[in-house]
C-alpha cells in the first residue's frame, strides 16, 4: 500500500507557513546522525538566535531534545504526515555499552514529534516488532478510534502491519507517546508529544529543552532489560546514562525551559543545582503564572509531564539529576561495604538475579530483606560483598576485622568503607559541548545524570562554534561495542 499521496512536499526545517517562523539559538547535542536500527543520537535543530531576550511575539523557539532527533514530517496539503516505526533497536548508554531495546524510529525513546496547537496530523506507524502493539498519545484529546488501547479503541497491530492515527490538535504543551503494552513500555517505547501554542507563552524563552527519564533492569553480561523487574540499575535521559549526556549549553542570562517526562516504575525527584526554577506546565497543558512558585527540586512522577523554567543568571556547570541516590548509578550490583561487624551481621549484598526479581523465598524475610534494603533482620550467614570482606576471609580474620586496619595512604578503615568510588571517563564521553569543563567531572556523574552549562557570552560562542563544526564532519567509525555488562558502575 502507498501510504503517501502523490503530490508530497518534503520539509526538512521545522516550519509551516501561516504559523509562525522557528528561531533559537544553535541547540545543543551530537552531531545529527541518519536514523538506522540502532541507537540514534544527538540530531538537533538549528536557527538563528532571536533578537533580545526571548523570541519576538509570532516566533517559536524550537525543542531541542539532546541525542534523540526531531521526527521529520512530509506536508499532504494541510496534513503533517509523520513516519513512526515500532522496533528492536540498540542503545548505547556509555561509550561501548550497547542494549537490546524496542522502541521507535531508531531509538529508546523514541524521536520527538514536534507540531503547533490546530495542526491536523497523521502518523503513518508501522510495526516491526515480533508481537502486537499499538500506540498511545498521552494527554492528547483524540477520537476513542485514535486513542490506541488495543481491542478497546483499536485492533491490534499486528508484526508486519500498518494503522493510520489522524487528529486535529486543538491542545498546547507537553505530552508524550508509549505502546499500551505495560511491559513494551518497560523495554523503552515512549516518546515526547510537544504541542507548540499559536500564540507563544510569555515570559518568552531562549532555549527549549525536552528529556524522557527510563530506567532498566538488566543482568550482567546481559543486553537485555529484565521488563518485570522491580529494580533497576541503569538510569537514562535521553536514552544516556551519564555521564555520557549530552549537556545542555545556555548563554549566561538566557531564559531556559526543559521539559521532563516520565514514564517507568518509578518517580523521579529532578533537582537542579545553582538556580531556583518554576514549574510551568504538566501533561495537562501550562499552568497559570499565578501558581508559579520558586522551587529547585520537582518529583516528576509516573506518567507524568513536569516543565521548569528559570532565568540562567549564574555561570557554571551546573548538576542536574534524580535525587534518589541509587539512581544517581550506573550497574549497580549490591552494597558495597557490609553494614555490621564482629562474627555475624546482616547480608547487605545480594546478587544481581536476586536484585532483578529472581529470589527465592519472601523478599521480607530475615535472610533476604537487608539485602533488598528492606528490612534490618539478622541473616543465617554473611557473604563477602566487597573485597575489603573477601580479603578479611582470605587472611583467616573472622567478620571484618580488617576495618580495623590501616588502609591505603595510612586512612583508618572505618565500618561501611568503601561506598562511593568515582570512575572518571571525560575522553570516553567527551563531545563538543563538554569543551572546558573541570578535569575528571565524568567522575562525579553517573546514572539520570546531566549538565546545565550556563556560559558567558566569549565561552558560549567557543563552545557553540565547536557544535556547529562536529555537525559538519562526517561521523568517525565507531570501535565495537561491548554488550551490556557492568561498566562504569560504583558498586
């Protein structure tokens, strides 16, 4: 079948005549790269900077979403007509860490789509994936016949089949779009909806950012996320773990808003270091400024929109992540330093499989609760869980007596060391908007971890400059990944 009519316009740019011109500054990300079956990262949009501060009234700044691309979009008269396909892709979370996902396009999560309040749209989705699906559009006023609940608003799409969404938007703000699917959605299938409003929102912005926040389970040596697990070890904006994020790049004393969707098993307390910020809008469209209040750290829950907005009026690379600690990790294995001393204690480390849902017996228990971090029972044994413990064993000292020795450098081993050892990788990840930052930062970020760089005017255009000639270089070949694993971690 043809899906398109004959008689189609191409459109690369991100415009339409009669709504408006896009403008904003040189968007921060990866150099763009063509959609494939693997991970797709880092394609941007691109414009010139607005006048002043903000764009004019009848202008829109674009969204730029670092290293997930813009899905393109052909005209059919007055339709936007978009190209959306389910299927298997690899994502490279760190540099030579690449799982086995589904999602769309190319990518976990999914390419933006990006369009205005009274477009008429028609998504052409097709699925490739080994097993049924349909897709959903969070927060979107459709047709029961366009909303995708398989069996309820729709059929099923089968591998190999074709069904055609079409709506008119009469919404504005931050939506998203997932399979139905609650385990398809575990293994990576969601992607930002952003909704422009014909008249843009005031106080006018510089710089549009949007981030989907995932989290996966997966084994070591494994590639592929464990979709019933109820906990999880790899942490993602964006499909990146950081320290492997691309940074967000802002001019000192730009107006900056991102936009953060959740979509997993867990809630996410986002919090941004150096700067107060206001949240803005939900999935349910903008709030009134009225209700706006200064605040620096937002739980973006399950099936959630959160939009933050704030003046970048103090330079620095400044932190931006979840706040739950475990989050802020990469391949996270067990505890580190054992929790009690002398002879018996609690079993604090368990293994990966008991970790992912695979126990046996109550995860309550006396023997399985302090290992799962959910109880403080005593255990029946202890296992060495770091190596300060498997050495104590190997030297015939009983418990950890071992903690009481002196340690490296002549530091006194206290109970609970070690915890948290940095890994720091800033060639690994290292990319034109990291350009300047403070030797070994990679250490200090791991996990839903990202960078808000706020620059002033001279370092901003050198960083920029830097972007522009990385987009215009060919891609350099990449070594061979490794699968999965357990690199970069702190446990």
């Amino acid at each position: 079948m043809n899906w398109l009519r004959t008689g189609l316009v191409r459109r690369r740019a991100f415009l339409q005549a009669g709504v408006g011109l896009l403008t904003g500054a040189v968007a921060s990300g990866a150099a763009a790269q063509p959609p494939t079956g693997g991970a797709t990262s880092g394609t941007t949009v691109s414009g010139p900077r607005p006048a002043g501060r903000g764009a004019p009234a009848g202008r829109f700044v674009p969204v730029v979403s670092p290293d997930i691309r813009t899905l393109p979009f052909e005209m059919d008269g007055g339709v936007k007509v978009f190209r959306l396909v389910a299927e298997p892709v690899k994502q490279e979370f760190l540099p030579g860490k690449v799982f086995d996902l589904w999602g769309y396009s190319g990518s976990a999560p999914g390419p933006t789509i990006e369009v205005f309040e009274g477009d008429r749209v028609r998504i052409l989705f097709e699925n490739r994936l080994p097993e049924p699906t349909t897709v959903h559009w969070h927060g979107l006023e459709v047709p029961i016949e366009m909303d995708g609940v398989p069996m309820i608003s729709q059929p099923e799409v089968e591998p190999g089949g074709r069904f055609t969404y079409e709506f008119t938007l009469h919404q504005h703000g931050t939506f998203f779009y997932h399979s139905h699917g609650p385990m398809q959605e575990m293994m990576g299938m969601l992607g930002m909806f952003v909704i422009h409003p014909r008249t843009p929102y005031a106080p006018p912005v510089d710089k549009d950012f949007a981030i989907v926040l995932q989290e996966y389970a997966v084994l070591p040596n494994n590639t592929i996320p464990n979709s019933l697990s109820m906990e999880f070890n790899w942490l993602t904006f964006n499909g990146k773990a950081g320290p492997h994020a691309t940074p967000l790049v802002v001019r000192l004393g730009e107006r900056v808003r991102i936009r953060l969707v959740n979509i997993g098993m867990d809630h996410h307390p986002i919090h941004l270091h150096g700067m107060q910020f206001e949240v803005t809008g939900t999935e349910g469209g903008r709030i009134p400024q009225q209700l706006w209040y200064p605040q620096n750290t937002v739980l973006v829950g399950v099936a959630q929109a959160r939009v933050i907005e704030f003046d970048a009026k103090f330079p620095g690379d400044w932190i931006m992540h979840c706040h739950l600690p475990h989050h802020m990790m990469n391949a996270m294995v067990s505890m580190v330093g054992p929790m009690a001393h002398g002879g018996h204690g609690l079993r604090t480390g368990a293994g990966m499989e008991e970790g992912m849902g695979m126990a046996r017996g109550h995860a309550l228990s006396d023997e399985n609760a302090p290992a799962f971090g959910r109880g403080m029972g005593m255990a029946a044994s202890e296992r060495p869980v770091s190596p300060l413990a498997a050495q104590a064993r190997v030297n015939g000292a009983g418990g950890h007596a071992q903690h009481g020795a002196g340690g490296r450098n002549g530091r006194k081993r206290v109970p609970g060391f070690p915890q948290d050892m940095m890994m720091v990788m800033d060639d690994a990840v290292a990319k034109p908007e990291t350009h300047g930052m403070a030797k070994g930062w990679s250490g200090a970020i791991q996990g839903m971890h990202t960078v808000v760089r706020v620059l002033p005017p001279d370092r901003y255009e050198e960083v920029m400059r830097r972007v522009r000639e990385a987009r215009e270089r060919p891609p350099a070949a990449k070594p061979a990944p490794e699968q999965g694993g357990q690199g970069g971690h702190r446990h």
